[in-house]
C-alpha cells in the first residue's frame, strides 16, 4: 500500500497555513502600504530578500526546478506570471492558501533545496499569505514608484568592537516615505573595517574608513563609517603641514579624522624623478638630476612642472594612455586605420583639447576613417550594444554590461536603460568594411541613417532613445542621436564623466585612485575621499576640462609630494595618502627606461595577431621608443610579460602590474638587460672607452638608473673591485653594477 503520510502532513499543514493566512492577512500590512498587498511594492522585496530570484536560485537563466523568475527582480510582469500562472498556477492556491508552494516550499513543509527561507511565524510569511488570500494582484501602472533609497545614519563615527544599527528608507513618486529595512540587502565595501549582518546591524572589526551598501529593489544607498586610528596625533602636526591647495586641505582634513600621521616631503632627488615617470614616462637624465638638485633658487617644483607639461614626451605618454582606453589596436584595425587613430589622438593631446571636446568628437565622429582618425572608435565597436557599453565605461568608468540581460545588481541601471542607450546608436552605419578585416588599407566611412530602432528582446519593441537618467528623445526624430547624447554625456551636471576623468588622472599621480578599481564608479564602490573627488571634478569642470591645469594642480601639491617611506603612525595606510605608493612602472616605461640605461633600443618589426600569426610591420624606426608605438599589437615579449594592456577590451584590468616568476626569470637571465649591457655599442661601451675615473663609473651609474647619487656604503664596494680589478675584468664588473642596478626594486618602481 503506498504510503499517504506526506500527503496527509501536507494537507494538515495546508489547513493550519489557511487559518493563519486569514486571521493574519490584516495585521500583515501594518507596515506595508495602506490597501491590499501590493505584487511590486511587497512581495518583490521578500522574494529579493530570501534570494529566491538571484543567480543560484530561480533567478538563474535556466531558473531552479522548472521555475524562474527573473534575476533580482527586473521584470515584474513575467515573475507575476510565473508565479501565479506558471505550471497550472499550482504555486498559488486561491481557494486554499495555506497550501500554496509560495509558502509551503520556503517553510519547509514541503521538500525545499533552497532550504528554509520563511518562518511560519514571520512577518513576511503573513504579507504573502495576505496578497494571496486578496487574489494575488499583479502589477500595477497606476500604482506609485519607487523613487530613491536612503541609508541612516548615512555616517557613523565608531570604535573596534561596537555596533550600529542601520534603517533604510525607501522614498516613492506620490512623495510617502516607508521604512523597508527588512528587505534590504546589505554588503559591506572593506570588511577589513566593519561587518554587516542580513539585518543590517554594523560590527567594526578594524581601522579606516568603510562603507556599507543597502540594496532595496534595485535601488542602493551608501552609508559610510569612520574608524580613527589608535594613534595620537597633536592636533598641530596638521596645523603646521605644509599645504599648497584645495588638495592638501581636503586630504589632511580626511587625516586628521582617521589619526593617520602625514610622512614628510621626499627629497629633491626622489621627486625628480617621481615627476618624470609620472607625466611623460621616462627618467631625467643625469645632467637633468644635477641640475635640479644645485637649484637653489625659489620655484624650481614650479619651474619643472611647466617645463614636463610642456615637453614632447609629454604629447607621446599621455597620447599612449589614451590609446589604451579608445583600444587603438591592429588586432581589430588595419595599419592606415591605426595610424590615423592614433594620429587624431596625438594631435588632440598635442593642442592640449579639453577633455569635454575631445570626448564630443569621438562619440559624434562621421566620416573616412583615415580622414577622420575617431571615426575608428565605431569601428572596434560594431554594434549600439558595444558602442553604449564602450562609451560608459571609457567616458563614464560605469560598467552596464549586467543591464543587458537584467537590471543590474551593483547599480541602478535597469534592462530598459541599457537598450535606450544603446538606442542611441541605432543609427550608425558604415560602407566600405569589407568581408576580411584583415583586407584592404581599412578605409571606411561612418555615416548616420535618419530611422531604425534597436529592439528590446524583453518587450519586443524599440526602447525610447536616452541616456542613462536622460529625458527619452523623440523615435522618428530624423537627427543624429549621438549629438544629444554627447551634449548630456560631456555636461558637467553628469555626475560621472568629471568623476571619470579626474579619478583617472589621479590614479596615473598617485598609484591608486580616490575610487578603486580606476574605471568602477558605480554607486557601490564608494570613494576614499569623497569631499576631494569633489572638490577637484569641480576644478577641472571650472578650468575647461584642460587637464594639464588639473595635472599641474596635483604635481604642485604637498600631497604629492610625500614620501613614500611609513611611518608608525601610517604605516597601514593604503588610500588615504598620508605618503606615497610606491608602483612597479608600466611596462612600456619600463622597457624604455632599460633602453635609457643601456643605451640600446628594442626594435619592433612584427604584429602579432589574436590568431598566433605575425605581419611583417614597418614604419617604426630605429630610435622609437616603446611609448610611442601606436599599437597594442606590435610583438615584443618584454612588454607581454610585463603586462602590457592588450587593448581587447575598455578595462584597467587589461594592464597588470602584478609581479610574476616569468617577469624575475627575465630579468635575471633574459636578454633585455643580459644583451643590452653586453652590446659592443651600448652605453658600457661607450662610458669605458672615455676612460674614465671608477667613481665617475659609479655616480654616472646611479645618476642614470635611480636619479640619485650613490651613499658611501653603495659606492664603496663597488669603487673597491673596480680599481682593484685587471682592465680586461672591468667590463664585466661594470656590467654586474648595472645589471645589479637595473634589477633592484628601487629602479623597478615608482616612489
């Protein structure tokens, strides 16, 4: 006889749920909003809260044991259907709602793999129980929205060891206010700092400066909290330090709230160099070291900052930094079309074009790609899809990739964002592209259609043009889309683009950036200085976008000046800036700082594709450094190895400076330096055939490789086996000295 009692506890349950649905169905919206239980206002958020529609659950693509839903909660309409239609409608019983799957599989009295998610007794049981027994209405258009999220306290000064309780307020379009803490989901941004439970109860755990995010139906609101350091600092070891700026008061004031002890100036030698490497990506020489430091005279900081903004080398480093955001590739171009990219770059940061305008011409480019280079933007992105997902994240560092398939889950942005922005490139066309990328000189001509629309796959119908929080343009307005949006993309009342630029200009200075990663503005990765990416998006929005004001604005101030070396008092320090960071040199310097030394250039002579074959590449010659190659494509194995940004897609994590087994092997053994030292034309070559004295040897060594002279201790052994050693053992050890040089972390980074 088969065996009834599942079904019997079933239908025990099934009565017992009936019941407390119906005598609990009004006191379940007490704190809900006034009326029947609303589908979006109630039961989204307690299925967003037990994690029923995210990834792992029934929001996975597939959804979980034959139901989905869509992933946290982007599309009201179908989870309605799926639940209550989906499957015969049995998740919903109408008749009987105690018995109902919605509530019998997440309390466990029905097998659940998703485990329990609901108690009998909760809260949120009795909300569901309700809207089930008031027939399970489903979305609304007339109902009110959700307008906004706020986070209190939005920040909190605290100490290791104790806790804060945290409420979220949700703000909707009719102007009520409710208070939704229960469905918030929370995450903590540094749980080095502070913890947060599901209930939103802060636990500090450490020092510094954390955030904690609240999540309410796609909606997040950040709230900050501040741990000081335990160390005790006179409050006039802030009074007294040297400030040159708006950036020296916002970082010391951020110190002074944090107990973190700012580590005194650098010396002349160190930041001579540091300035070199930082705005045109190459050491001084020595005759330039020398100068600088028998400078005795007022303004010379001054002096060598105008002087590095205005030097050629500064036209070639921050044309290369540019490339690599605008992916200047021939993995994706042909040489001409490189060229010209590369050219329209160049020029623009050669007549020094404000940032705002250089920006307008690229996402407005039409015409022949090797007339006009920025028309190349659209051809390394071919569809409004990339081309909307490429111009937020190079113009705005926001990453909307997630919103294509959903609402996304860090950010704000929804699905139907998404495809109205990427709408507004719809209308983008080329002629003249050829069946092989690899044919022909990559001659094109961009062009912009009067009509068509991209379709959102959810609805099926075009989405109105906008940009993200833009008003929606008009669909059969014939103009060109791209100009509204650039007009709104470049405006300085969009919060990002400033951000973007600033942020990155910043992190190029000082190693890291006020937000981290470098291109992640979303609303969930908050800042490490809020008031100072302010502050300095204001100056340069002031000033034009004229990023050589904004430059000279950080190479001026003491903070940049600080050194690198902790102190105890900032010694765990990694974003504040009490002192510098040092960072081990972007390949592409660093390859060009050895050729520097030794006296003896890379040649480039091949392109490397993404299939593993080569091209023969001319046009380079002899004395070209790495940083002014116009292509990320060109074969050289140095800066593959170092970490070259390969150019494939609009990210910082495409660059590496990570260190590597492969990168020490090649220093120590390869040929980079091994071949470049032994060269019979090379710089040892060179210095000893002018026979000259063994401590000219060593300062010239120093000068050359660490911008500094050498102390007693490092010269003198060295001076010992040089002036000890027979003429034909001198070569290699003056070698060996350089090699030693070149291999040392002073010389491998930045500090």
């Amino acid at each position: 006889m088969p065996c009834r009692c599942a079904s019997a506890v079933t239908c025990l349950v099934g009565v017992f749920m009936l019941r407390l649905a119906l005598s609990c169905a009004a006191s379940a919206t007490d704190t809900a909003a006034p009326g029947p239980a609303s589908f979006e206002l109630d039961v989204m958020p307690i299925l967003s809260k037990a994690g029923c529609n995210s990834g792992g659950c029934h929001g996975a693509l597939a959804g979980k044991g034959g139901f989905r839903l869509s992933l946290f909660g982007y599309d009201p309409a179908a989870d309605h259907l799926a639940i209550t239609r989906d499957a015969r409608g049995r998740r919903v019983d109408l008749a009987d709602p105690g018995t109902s799957l919605l509530l019998t599989k997440p309390t466990m009295a029905v097998a659940h793999k998703g485990g329990r998610r609901l108690e009998v007794e909760g809260h949120d049981y009795k909300l569901l129980a309700a809207w089930i027994s008031s027939g399970c209405l489903g979305p609304n258009a007339q109902e009110k929205k959700l307008v906004s999220v706020t986070l209190s306290p939005g920040e909190a000064e605290l100490t290791p060891g104790r806790t804060q309780q945290l409420s979220v307020t949700a703000t909707y379009s009719d102007g009520s206010t409710r208070d939704v803490t229960r469905w918030a989901r929370f995450t903590s941004a540094d749980e080095t700092v502070a913890t947060v439970d599901p209930a939103g109860l802060v636990t500090v755990v450490g020092h510094g400066e954390g955030a904690v995010n609240a999540w309410f139906s796609s909606q997040n609101a950040l709230a900050r909290v501040l741990v000081p350091f335990p160390h005790v600092i006179p409050p006039d070891v802030f009074a007294g330090a040297a400030r040159e700026n708006l950036i020296d008061d916002l970082v010391l004031e951020q110190l002074q709230r944090l107990h973190l002890k700012p580590s005194p100036p650098c010396d002349d030698a160190t930041f001579i160099r540091r300035a070199f490497l930082d705005t045109i990506g190459r050491l001084p020489t020595p005759e330039e070291v020398r100068g600088h430091l028998a400078d005795a005279s007022p303004g010379k900081r001054e002096r060598l900052v105008d002087l590095l903004l205005a030097r050629p080398e500064f036209v070639d480093y921050w044309t290369y930094k540019w490339s690599d955001i605008l992916l200047v590739s021939g993995s994706k171009l042909r040489p001409d079309a490189v060229n010209a990219y590369y050219k329209w770059i160049r020029d623009r940061v050669a007549e020094n074009t404000p940032w705002d305008r250089l920006v307008w011409e690229v996402v407005t480019a039409q015409g022949a790609s090797l007339e006009n280079g920025a028309t190349n933007f659209f051809a390394v992105h071919q569809d409004p899809e990339a081309m909307a997902e490429n111009v937020s994240q190079a113009f705005m560092s926001l990453s909307i990739g997630c919103a294509k398939c959903h609402n996304h889950p860090l950010e704000k942005w929804t699905n139907d964002q998404y495809y109205a922005l990427a709408n507004m490139f719809a209308r983008v066309r080329a002629k003249g592209w050829g069946g092989d990328s690899r044919s022909g000189n990559g001659q094109r001509t961009l062009f912009v259609e009067t009509r068509g629309d991209l379709l959102q796959p959810r609805t099926g119908r075009p989405q109105p043009p906008a940009p993200l929080d833009g008003t929606p343009l008009p669909v059969a307005d014939p103009g060109d889309r791209r100009e509204p949006l650039a007009r709104w993309l470049t405006s300085p009342e969009n919060p990002y683009f400033t951000r973007s630029i600033v942020n990155r200009v910043w992190a190029n200075f000082f190693s890291v950036g006020l937000v981290e990663p470098v291109d992640d503005l979303r609303a969930t990765n908050p800042t490490s200085n809020e008031k100072l990416l302010a502050a300095l998006s204001g100056y340069t929005a002031e000033h034009g976008y004229d990023l050589k004001a904004l430059m000279r604005l950080i190479l001026l101030s003491e903070t940049y000046r600080r050194s690198s070396d902790p102190l105890p008092e900032n010694g765990d320090d990694r974003k504040w800036f009490a002192r510098a960071y040092p960072r081990r040199l972007m390949a592409e310097v660093l390859s060009d700082a050895i050729s520097d030394v030794t006296g003896v250039r890379d040649q480039y002579t091949e392109l490397a594709m993404n299939d593993g074959s080569t091209e023969k590449l001319a046009g380079y010659g002899e004395d070209t450094r790495a940083i002014q190659l116009h292509d990320s494509a060109v074969k050289n194995y140095f800066l593959k190895a170092f970490g070259r940004n390969a150019r494939d897609i609009t990210c910082e994590c495409e660059r590496s400076n990570q260190p590597s087994l492969v990168q020490v092997l090649h220093l120590s053994n390869g040929p980079t330096i091994n071949d470049k030292l032994s060269a019979k034309a090379g710089r040892v070559t060179q210095i000893l055939a002018t026979d000259p004295t063994m401590q000219a040897v060593i300062d010239d060594a120093w000068l050359r490789c660490l911008s500094r002279m050498p102390t007693d201790a490092e010269k003198k052994p060295f001076d010992e086996m040089l002036t000890a050693a027979k003429p034909e053992e001198k070569r290699e050890l003056v070698e060996d000295m350089y090699w030693s040089l070149l291999t040392s972390r002073e010389f491998l980074f930045r500090h």
